[in-house]
C-alpha cells in the first residue's frame, strides 16, 4: 500500500513562461517553486499541480481538475480572462452554459494554451 501526503498531477507544458502566466495569472494557482524544468502551484489546501517542459504531446483525457464551491462563478471569472470553455452536444456530457450534469455532480473543461485539458468539478 503507498502511504502518500497528497497527490500531485503533473501537467505537460512546451513553454514554462507561458504556463507560468496561464497557471499563475489566469487560473490564480499560488506559485510554490520553480526549476529549469518545472513549476509548482498549490491547489487549495492539500493539492499541488507541477507543470513540467517536455516536447508536445497529445492527450484526449482530463489530466486534473479543479474542485470548486460555485461552478458558475469560476467559469465566468476564467472566461471574463479569455478562457475557452469545451462544450458537448450530446452524450453523457452534454453541456449547458458549459457544464455537464454528473450525477450529483457538475463539470466543466476547459484546455490549457498547450491543448491539455482541465476541468473544473462541483460536487
């Protein structure tokens, strides 16, 4: 069994100084260090995001999101700041106003300027 204090997600990035400005200035993530290579924030209280350098990827999957009390809030704040939200016609994730009912749940998603995508989740 691992015995862990937290979890981190780890989020790939070509360009360190643009994640920086989207990852600290957009989405307001507190900067905790930097590298040659990597940036971390925290997330809240408990939650740590690293954004690391590597050649471009693709991925189809939410890498992580982002826990919030008041989903409209956050994604009219995210988008007053330029963010684009993803929004699905039809399925189980269909969207209205950029959120999808899950269950009790809702989301949203939204991708990084590196194509990642990232959600935002109110339980």
């Amino acid at each position: 069994m691992i015995t862990a204090t937290m979890v981190v997600a780890t989020v790939p990035v070509t360009d360190l100084e643009r994640a920086k400005k989207f990852y600290g200035d957009t989405l307001g993530l507190t900067f905790l260090w930097e590298t040659a290579v990597a940036v971390r924030y925290r997330c809240g209280t408990a939650s740590e995001i690293s954004v690391f350098r590597r050649p471009p990827v693709t991925t189809e999957h939410t890498l992580a999101h982002f826990e919030v009390d008041d989903i409209e809030a956050v994604i009219q704040d995210l988008v007053a700041k330029g963010v684009e939200f993803l929004d699905y016609a039809e399925g189980p994730l269909a969207t209205t106003g950029h959120i999808a009912q899950l269950g009790p749940a809702r989301g949203a998603w939204f991708r990084d300027p590196d194509g990642n995508t990232l959600g935002l989740r109110q339980a």
